[in-house]
C-alpha cells in the first residue's frame, strides 16, 4: 500500500517511500529540485537553501522535508526560481569565482545552476574576501575563494573515508571557512590522500587534483553537454 | 605550573570530556589570555576530537581567541541604547588615549578595545566587559581612570569595586518578583502532587515560554516526559535557557542575581515532571560574574537536600550544572543553545527532530527560558486556579519587561499579561515618545498608533525587551544598529542568513552616507522577502524586522536620506546603442534594448 504513495510536485504526481525527503523522491523520479549542499550519498545539511520549494503554501527545504501524501509541493514557480537565483548571486558575490579561468568550469555546479537559473549578472557589489590558498599536499589543491559553504568534504571525510580532515568553523560572512585538522592548518600536514571520497566530491573548484588540467576540453564537459536539470541521478560523482 | 599542567589541570576538571569544550576552552583561556595553536592541538588530543572540530568551536564564538587580543581585552556593549548614552564618544576617547585603533591590540600587546553585541545593561550604560567583567555606568571621568590602571597594568581585581556593581532596578513587583515563596516550598508542594498531577497543574495554568515564542510549556514538558530515551545512557535533562542576548532584555540577568532560588527550584520542578536527574543552566558569557553567585547558590540547595539525591527525604534526584556561553546570539536558539553545550559551534539544528525526542547528548531535553521555569513555582505552590486569575484569557500570569532607552526610570518592570503599552511608558516616566523596540530587533518597533496595543501572546508577544525612543531620535539609526548587530551574530550556516544579514547592513551603511537610492529601498524589501522564508532558523528570519518596521512606519527617516526620491539613472542604454545601430543600418526592435525589455 505504501508504494502507491505519491505528492504533487508542480502538477506532477511524484511516488515515494515512506521516510524519503521531497529531494529523494523527485530525484528518484528524475525530477529536478535546484540544489547544491544535498547530495545523494550523504545525509542532508541544509545550508544552501537552493531547494527551497513551497509546501502546501509554506517555505521550506525539500532536503529535510519528508515526503506526506497529498502534499502540494511548489518547485519550479517564478517566485521560487527569483529567490534561487538571489540564493545563487549571494554565492557568486561572498567568494572570488572567476569562471573563465577556472579548471571546474562546465563541471561545475554552483555555474550550471546559475544557467539554470538564468542568472545574467552578479547582481550584487563583489565582497572580494581574501581566502589563501592552500598548495601545500602534493596531490591537491585547495582554493577556497571558490568555496560555497556546502560542508560535503567534511561529511565525505567524515562518513565515507573516517578521515574528519574538515570541519566548518568560524562564524558569520567572513569567519565561516573550512578548517582542516592539523596544527598548522595545512592539508600537506595530514593524512589527506588523492584517493579520499572527498577529494572527489567538490560540486565546485575547491579542491582539484594538481598536474591535471583541462583533460576534457571546455565545450564537451558534464554541464555543456546538457543542462544540470536534465542530469538528475540517484548517483553522483 | 608549566603551561602543559596547567592544561591539563583544566582537562581533568573536565574529565577529558570533548562535550564539555566550552568550558575546557573557557578555563584555558581565562588561564592564557588566548587559545594558541598549540593549546588548541593538546586539547584536541586530549579529548579525542579531530582538531578541526575543536578549532571549529574555537573559531565560533566571539569570547574565545585563537591569537592574543591584549592583556586587557575592553569589548564596549554596542545596543542601541548604549549608543543613547554616548559610548562612541566615550569610547573614541579611551581609543585616543590608548593611541589605539578600535579592534586592533596594542604594538606592546597590552590592550584592545573593541565593541561588542549588547551586554544587557541597558538600564545602567553605557556598559563594557573587561577581560569579561561587567562594568556599568561609564563616564568620561571612569574612561580617564581605566586608562591609567591598564597603563600601569593593575590587575582587573584590583580595580574600584564600585565599577563593577550591577543594580536590579527593580520598578515594579507583581505575583512573581513579589512572591513569598521559602527555598524548598515550590519544590516540596509539586513532589507531594507527582510528576503526573504537577504536569496537569501546568497545563491547567495554560503557562507559556517567556522567551517569546509563546509555546505551551504543558505540552513541552508533557512531549519531553513521553519521549523515550536512547541507547545505553538513555535518560532525560532539563535546560535553563539563560543566553539572554536579544538586546534590550536584562530581565534573566535580575532573577539570577536576586531570585535564583526561585529558578533553581523551576527547574528541578522540570526535572521531576520531564523525569530528568540532572540539568543545565547555559548561562551567557557577559553574565560571567554571577557565575560563582551562582554556584555557591547551588551548593546552599543541595546542603538543605534542595538538590542531589533524597530530595526533601524523597527518592527524587536531581542535581544542576552551569554551562557558560562565549559570546553568541545565536545559542539563544534551543538547538543551537544544545550544539554549544554539547562542546560544538551554536548552530541550530535541522529540525524536526525537536530537542523533546533528541536534545542534548540526543536524548530528550526541555529547554525552557529563566523566567518560564521561575514562574512554574508559583503554579506548584499556589496551584493553577490562583494563576490563571492574572493576565489575559490567552496569556495567563505576568511578564517582566526590561525597560531602558528614553525614560526617567529605565529598569525591571512586572506586569499581569495584557498591559498597554502606554500604561507601561506612563510608568517608566517616558515623554515625547516616538517609539518602542518591543522583544528586540527580531521584535516589534511600535509606533504612535499602536501604543494601546497589549503585551501578550495573542497582541504583542515579547521576551521582555523594551527600548524607549523619544521624538529626538533618528529610527534609521536604530534600524541600522541591528542591522549590524545581525550581521555580526549571524552564525553562517545557510545562505540566506549568511550573505543576507551583510547586504542589508551595506545598504543600511550605503543609505547612512546619503548614497541611497529609491532602487536600495526596494532591494531592503526584497532581501526581507528572501530571508524571511528562506532562512534556516529565526535568526535570518526575523533579521530584517526592525528594517522592514521602520520602513514602513518611519518613512521618512529613511527618505531624507535618499539622493533623489524619483530616481533616473543618468546612464540611457538604449541612446548607449544609437551609434551601434547607425553603423550596422538597423532600426528594427531587436537592436533597442527598452523594446527588447519590454517584450
């Protein structure tokens, strides 16, 4: 019987099991909720907001709201897409993201949702933070100017690899940063390896394997290929 | 003692408990003056956490340094109301003094002097915290003295007692500041009824959290007491809300200093319904000086068997801990009030699951504010029928307001719910008012109109603060004072909040230097529109408040500000492309940018 379940998102009668969230289920479905923190290996974190949908008339995140039936589920709509795209500007503007020059360009989410979204400028005044970079492992780099708070390595580090080499910390616009688990800060000074889960799963240009770059030329990468909302899958690089 | 001793003397306190960092990272501090790098990795190791996580928490909150900040660290109380009474001058001056930049330590590492988030001595400002001692009443005269015992690098203890008094202020006494209750009486009256007859007592009182939200405390404690517990050390706790950081609200910080008995007992009666052996008392940061008082309070109850095992020669156990806060807004939040005491950053939690079914350590926890917990007393010692005869149908007993800003006697007022605002300000000797600042800036700003209205939940709910502005006062700098307080509280966790809080406070600033535009005005409300329902907590949710009040009861405040009231880019785009269309030959609508817009 409760297979039968569905909700109605934007007119489109989603099934689910019980216990999934309004984002599982449409991503088992195939249907896309804007996102960027949620991610289907790992539990959700809630801080990006994109997935913010309106149920049954109230706003809240579709990554931790668990599906009811019968819920009216507003994704898609003018007014949600606006806020998505103030969420996303917001992103763009409190780092430094400079596509053009980026290894992550076509592969990355936080630029695919922003097509998406149709987002045609920053909007707001640059904030310009000064965020060093981190160079110092041999393997990998780490740019945090391109960090959109999103926690994923440090849930990769935590669940996936046992590591906990992240952790967010700090407070407020300028304090909230990655913070890596050794003395001197440095990922050079821990266990970090190539290998890592979270290595891998930066849906920006954080944290990038050096000596590689540009192996599939710009024009033929994931989000040129086809836009991120006709790419919903259960799995995820 | 070397440096590592003296480390671990605090860890072993502590039992080497990575739960109990905030106090582990207090102590060393107190101890060192900063949390070096070095300190941060030995207690990482200690209490085996990645040192990330005990970083994290480090890096949170604004009372813990991770690089020396000065032998003398002054943090001026920046509320609105301290700015009422004068401290930028006052501290501009003690800056000059100092040859100091705000913000900034001294070459020889011996002061800072800074501002920080409200204190909560409104009624007794301007206020500032040395070395996180409470200081009150600041005069030029006291900057000129303060200055000459950091110079000579007096030690804070030896500083002139009377800078550090702290008075009550106490206006008005109704059924709660006025009760005649014995240490003991409360608690004894709610064990002879039960856990079961008690809760139903509460319920029957229709009692609701004085914090300002205004939930049925019945229902909490009732939801709490029916959750089970979890796993191997299942048992249940009670939380006393004591992160009194909504500026303008000082009302926690009298019934701890003069009724802590009172909550004490609140929260053992708590403890008895929710079946809990033991609670916490998170206590702000900027009230470290009661924490002895308080303490010693403690051990008074349990030497007259108020608190331990056998209470009162029942089998009811029960026994309370004081947990300190570091300076962070947001652990006024309950969940994020349980990460904080739980050793982690003060960020709320996804919710549900609520702290009820999965609080502190994960298992069921009532988190309830002082003056809840003070009042449940009154219903364990009098009963429900006698406490529903004061207040309003809907909100039943009294609330304590904390008055300051513009009036004759700013201090602590208790009324029966229902009271207008106007007989308050009548009482307080406020004159030429304009406006009230009702539960802080994530409340109501009251206008003329509206000062008939009511304080209770169904009118206007409030946790206690109550900011007087009289007709000489400028409501966009009001409005712009929270408006950099959020920004500096908001913990960072979502996007909204994060990013949002900083943009309202540049547009505030931009409006402030006479830069503003009709078009900053409109990008104000739609930021408002985004946070309020985007927003992760009530932080971000309510953080445009007092932006969006004044907007819209004190328009003009904002207008004269404004460049320009109609307001015409002198930049035309489309004349921009005349001299492109002249040269390509075309006049058709695609190369008209207004059309295009249009269509």
């Amino acid at each position: 019987m409760n297979t039968t379940s569905t909700f109605n998102l934007d007119s489109e009668d989603i099934p689910f099991t019980p216990g999934q969230t309004i984002m599982q289920a449409a991503t088992a479905h195939g249907t896309y909720i804007p996102h960027l923190c949620w991610h289907p290996d790992f539990s959700a974190h809630g801080s990006c907001k994109l997935c913010t949908v309106k149920v049954n008339g109230r706003f809240g995140s579709s990554c931790t709201i668990e599906a009811q039936p019968g819920m009216e589920v507003e994704n898609r709509t003018t007014e949600l897409d606006d806020k998505r795209r103030t969420l996303v500007q917001m992103l763009f503007v409190e780092g430094n993201h400079f596509c053009p020059s980026c290894e992550k360009s076509g592969n990355c989410a936080l630029q695919a949702t922003a097509y998406e979204l149709n987002m045609m400028s920053p909007h707001f005044d640059m904030f310009y933070p000064d965020r060093p970079v981190d160079a110092s492992h041999p393997d990998i780099l780490l740019d945090f100017n391109r960090c959109i708070m999103c926690a994923l390595c440090v849930a990769a580090s935590r669940d996936v690899d046992g590591k906990n080499i992240f952790s967010m910390g700090g407070r407020g616009l300028l304090g909230r940063r990655v913070h890596i688990s050794s003395e001197s800060g440095k990922l050079g000074d821990t266990d970090f390896a190539v290998t890592d889960r979270a290595a891998s799963i930066c849906p920006v240009g954080v944290i990038v394997p050096k000596r590689k770059g540009f192996a599939v030329p710009i024009g033929q990468r994931t989000y040129d290929l086809a836009p991120i909302s006709k790419q919903v899958k259960e799995t995820m690089p | 003692m070397s440096d590592t001793d003296m480390i671990d003397a605090v860890l072993d306190r502590h039992h080497r408990d990575g739960t109990r960092l905030m106090q582990i990272l207090r102590e060393t501090q107190e101890q060192f003056g900063w949390l070096s790098s070095a300190t941060l990795t030995r207690i990482a190791e200690a209490v085996a956490w990645p040192r990330a996580w005990v970083e994290g928490t480090a890096d949170f909150y604004s009372f813990f340094h991770t690089r020396p900040m000065g032998r003398y660290r002054v943090l001026w109380s920046d509320n609105i109301t301290d700015r009422m009474l004068g401290n930028s001058d006052l501290m501009q001056a003690m800056c000059k003094k100092l040859w100091l930049e705000p913000g900034r330590v001294s070459e020889d590492g011996l002061v800072s002097v800074d501002t920080t988030s409200c204190t909560g001595m409104c009624d007794q400002g301007p206020a500032v915290l040395v070395n996180y001692r409470a200081i009150t009443r600041m005069t030029p005269a006291r900057v000129g003295e303060m200055v000459g015992l950091i110079r000579s690098e007096t030690p804070v203890a030896e500083w002139p007692a009377e800078w550090f008094a702290i008075d009550d202020n106490i206006r008005r006494k109704d059924m709660l500041l006025a009760h005649d209750l014995a240490p003991g009486q409360a608690l004894s009256a709610a064990l002879e009824r039960g856990p079961q007859k008690m809760l139903a007592e509460i319920k029957a009182a229709k009692l609701r959290g004085r914090g300002g939200a205004g939930f049925a405390t019945g229902l909490k404690w009732e939801a709490c007491r029916n959750a089970a517990g979890h796993g191997a050390g299942a048992t249940h706790y009670v939380v006393c809300n004591a992160d009194e950081g909504e500026p303008g609200t000082f009302k926690d910080r009298v019934l701890l200093t003069s009724y802590a008995d009172l909550v004490f007992e609140g929260m053992s009666i708590a403890g008895l319904v929710v079946g809990a052996r033991k609670g916490l008392l998170y206590l702000r940061g900027e009230y470290r000086y009661l924490l002895e008082p308080l303490m010693s309070a403690l051990a008074t109850r349990r030497t007259a068997k108020l608190l331990g095992k056998n209470i009162l020669g029942t089998a009811f156990e029960f026994d309370i801990e004081i947990h300190l806060g570091a300076g962070a807004y947001i652990c006024g939040e309950e969940s994020a009030l349980i990460e904080s005491l739980e050793g982690k950053p003060g960020r709320p939690r996804i919710r549900p699951p609520f702290p009820v079914t999965h609080g502190y350590l994960d298992q069921p926890t009532t988190v309830n504010n002082v003056e809840t917990l003070a009042a449940s007393c009154l219903i364990a010692a009098h009963g429900s029928e006698s406490y529903v005869q004061h207040g309003t149908e809907k909100s039943t007993g009294s609330k304590i307001l904390s008055v300051s800003g513009d009036c004759e006697r700013p201090g602590i007022y208790e009324y029966p719910y229902g009271v207008t605002v106007r007989q308050v300000l009548e009482d307080c000797g406020a004159s030429d008012c304009q406006a009230v600042q009702i539960s802080g800036p994530s409340g109501l700003c009251a206008a003329e109109a509206e000062f008939d209205r009511k304080i209770a939940f169904e009118d206007i709910p409030t946790a206690g603060a109550f900011m007087v502005f009289d007709e000489t006062r400028d409501m966009f700098e009001v409005a712009r004072n929270f408006a950099h307080f959020f920004a500096h509280e908001s913990c960072g966790f979502c996007t909204p909040c994060r990013v949002g809080t900083t943009l309202v406070r540049n547009l505030m600033d931009k409006i402030a230097r006479q830069h503003g535009s009709p078009y900053d005005i409109d990008e104000l409300f739609k930021l408002h529109r985004l946070m309020q329902g985007a927003s992760h907590c009530g932080l971000g949710n309510s953080a445009c408040n007092p932006v969006f009040d004044t907007l819209n009861k004190f328009r003009p405040a904002y207008e004269h500000r404004l460049m320009s009231l109609d307001y015409e880019p002198a930049f035309d785009l489309d004349a921009a492309l005349s001299q492109a269309r002249q040269m390509t030959g075309r006049d058709d609508a695609g190369a008209h940018l207004q059309n295009e817009a249009e269509t």
